[in-house]
C-alpha cells in the first residue's frame, strides 16, 4: 500500500492519531491497518459522520471523568517529573513491531528519536477495533463516544501507575493526551518501559530459581497492593499475560481494570468470592464492605495462575515441605499476604544461605583442586535447566554441592566455579566431561575427580 493511503487510512480510522508531532500518524498506521477488516464488519464506520451520542453513553462517560478526577487530582504533575516523555518526544520515534494487543489497547514497541534520548519504549493506545470500543460501538452506534469512553481507561491506568511506586509496576515514562475527555479528536497514548510478555510454557523449562523469583516478585507486589496509598487494589483481570518481565524481575502492565474498593454488603452471603473451581464465603464487617475481598482475590489467582505451576516443580527436596504448605494454604485462603510473603522469605533464606542442603558425607573429597586452570568454551554435555546452551551450567551454593551434582552426573569428571552470579547471590558452576578442555592459567579453581585425574597426572599439578 502507499504511503498516501497509509497515511489517510491512520487520519480516518483512529482519533489517536491527530496528535501533534511530524510522523505520529504513520508511527501508529501499522496496527490500524491490521485491524481494518474488524472495522469494516462495524455496524457504523468512522469516516460517516456521527449519531447523536445517547444520553445512557453520555452518563457512563461523566461517571469515568468523575472517577478519572479523583485520581488525577493527587497524580504528579507532568512538567515535574525529569525526564517526562510527552507529545513532543515521540517526533522521530519508529515503530518496531507490535507488542500486543487486548479488547481496550493496543502495544507497540517503539524505538525513540535522538530528541527523547534514544531506547526503546512501550507505547499504548486505544484499541479502536478491539472488543471495548466495537462492543460498546454495537450498543450505542457511536464510535466518537466509545471511543472516549475507552480512551477513559488508559487515562486511568495512567493516572494509577503516576501514583503507585514499587518495582513490581511498570514504569509510565510520558504521556501524550488531551486534557479532557471532550471533544472528537480527544487522543491518549502513554509511554511505559519495554518488558518481555510472559510465556508460561517456556517459565516451565527455566530453573526452579528463577520460577521461584517470579512468585516472589509477586507476592511482593500484591503485599504493596493490599497495603497501597489508594486502599487495597484488586486486579478483576488477573491473568499471565497482564505481567511481563524487565530484566528478570515480574511486573505488572495492566492496570486499566482494578478497583480500589472493597465489595460493600449487608451481610454475609452478600461477600461470596466465586472462582470456576472453589468459591469463598467471607464476613460483612459493621462497616458494611467485605473484609479482605480484594487481598483474598488477588492472592487465589496467584495460587491457581502462577504458585501452582511455578513453585513446585524440580524445587529443592528439603523446600518441598514448606512449597506444599504455601500451596496448600493459598489454594484454600487459610493465608494472607502477610504471611505467605514470611513463608516465601523463610524459603528464600534457606535457599541463599545453603541450610536446605541435606548434611551428608563431604562429596568434596573426592576431588582435587587445580589452581590457575580454566576450562575452554566448547560443547560439552548438556544437562538441564542449564543456564548455558554450550554445556551444563547450574546454580550451586558452594564447591560441595557443585561436587555432589557432579557426582550424580555420569558424564562429569571436572567443574569449576565461575565467577557469575545469580540473583540470589549463588555462584555458577560449568561442569564437563573432557579433561583436554583444562588450559593452564586464570583466576579460577577447577576440580577434577581424582579417578580422572590420576589418568592425567594432574595429582603432581594439584
């Protein structure tokens, strides 16, 4: 196609794209344009000019500018905040490739102009032909108003995220909006850091380290959510693919669905938390809200999306007991927050300082130690979850663990301590079959098995 009719297809098929700045319009054209046969099938097109908004549209739109105020009006402002993104630094910006995309937003991952410095960004906008703005389009035949309405939503999430501060949040870097929510050509994008989209399937095949970090990460984040500045936050769309992953570490990216308010009720039976397989029945306090509802959702989804797959699989044996119980209490909310994040850090301080090892005969002994050797990057034998696609590297407390997974190797005959480390503070080890791989000097410490090393001489080395 053109780049004409690229251009005229981004005037006409997305409000968002009036914003000022040379480029913005062919910067968002790519995801109008796949989504152009789902406008076609609207029952009203937005190059036709517009019905009289309804009034039942009207109200739910003055109801989320009340809602938007609220939060906008203790948000920081964007002229204090250094280094804030606004409609000018997206002037040279290139679209990489799409992100994402949901029934409200839609994701493009973006490099940024020398003018904002450069980097890359995750840029959103109102998914004009996702399920949001085409359903609400079907019941009200009004794409200007549904799409505000919309538009709404990623005012919210970025009036929550200018709010909340935890490293568990995606950051918002800019925004480039009007300052209301009238008028046909209202536009809203906003500009957060680029994260990695979850993929369970493959979080499955990663070492147990790292799946334990990603639960951690977590029930950190919903501890700072059940105790935040707002009141107790629940995520209504608690799903994987709400979070993604910066540098290691789970954040959380969507917050357009939350409430910051608990259920009110008069009674009992009016405080039902459902799921499709358990429901909870909780207390009506005197204040007349359900006690504890939003930390008690965020905390099930936890258990059935991410505790259940992630924690016990491959986990160390002597943490398996403590593992069963957090799954076991999460699974039927005899847990809060509070105490599911002691029992993760109990794991986690048995994990860092070694006291989960099983005491046993020293495995160490076993072996001798060559100083001022270091082993060649080749292929060698693969073992798995290997943080290397070379060989088999794993995470070990110390040199006698190192020596006792070696020794449950059939293949290994030397290892050697690296001097990278995991997040959890714990050394790599690289363990490998061939014994011509040993190179004399450098700063590590290899260990070879004494059978092996008698066949080379290496005792005289030692």
């Amino acid at each position: 196609m053109a780049e004409a009719e690229s251009a005229l297809l981004a005037r006409s098929f997305s409000p968002s794209l009036a914003m000022p700045g040379p480029g913005l319009g062919a910067l968002l054209a790519a995801p109008i344009l796949l989504a152009l046969t789902l406008v076609l099938s609207s029952p009203w097109h937005p190059w036709e000019p517009p019905p009289p908004q309804p009034r039942s549209l009207t109200l739910e739109l003055e109801q989320r500018q009340r809602d938007l105020s609220i939060l906008a009006s203790s948000s920081l402002e964007e002229k204090d905040k250094e280094g804030w993104l606004g409609c000018a630094e997206l002037s040279g910006a290139r679209v990489l490739g799409l992100a994402g995309a949901g029934i409200t937003k839609v994701v493009l991952k973006v490099a940024l102009g020398e003018r904002a410095g450069g980097g890359e960004v995750a840029l959103k906008a109102v998914h004009w032909a996702g399920g949001d703005v085409q359903g609400c389009v079907r019941r009200y035949g009004h794409f200007g108003g549904c799409y505000r309405l919309a538009a709404a939503k990623l005012m919210k999430e970025a009036a929550l995220l200018q709010r909340m501060d935890h490293p568990g949040i995606v950051k918002l870097l800019g925004q480039c909006s009007d300052s209301s929510l009238s008028g046909p050509e209202m536009k809203v994008v906003t500009m957060l850091e680029l994260g990695k989209p979850l993929e369970m399937i493959q979080l499955l095949q990663t070492p147990w380290e790292e799946r334990f970090k990603i639960c951690l990460d977590l029930i950190e984040l919903l501890y700072y959510m059940s105790n935040s500045p707002l009141g107790p936050i629940a995520l209504l769309d608690f799903q994987p693919r709400q979070f993604v992953l910066v540098n290691g570490s789970l954040k959380v990216t969507d917050l357009d669905d939350v409430t910051t308010t608990e259920l009110p009720c008069r009674a009992d039976e009016d405080c039902m938390l459902e799921f499709p397989t358990k429901n909870f029945s909780l207390q009506c306090t005197l204040q007349g809200k359900c006690e504890g509802i939003n930390e008690k959702r965020n905390l099930f989804n936890a258990y059935r999306y991410f505790f259940t797959y992630l924690l016990p699989h491959t986990a160390p044996v002597a943490l398996q007991p403590i593992l069963k119980d957090i799954l076991n209490a999460t699974g039927d909310l005899r847990y809060g927050v509070n105490e599911t994040l002691r029992a993760f850090q109990k794991v986690l301080y048995l994990y860092k300082s070694g006291l989960y090892l099983q005491r046993k005969t020293s495995n160490l002994r076993d072996y001798i130690a060559l100083k001022g050797f270091h082993s060649t990057d080749t292929d060698d034998y693969k073992c798995w979850p290997s943080k290397s696609h070379l060989g088999c590297m794993l995470s070990v407390h110390n040199a006698e663990e190192a020596a006792t997974i070696c020794n449950s190797h059939p293949q290994c005959q030397h290892f050697s301590i690296m001097l990278q480390k995991t997040w959890a503070g714990r050394p790599l080890a690289l363990f490998q079959s061939n014994l011509s791989d040993l190179i004399p000097g450098g700063p590590m410490v290899v260990y070879v098995k004494r059978s092996a090393a008698s066949k080379r001489n290496f005792s005289q080395e030692a």
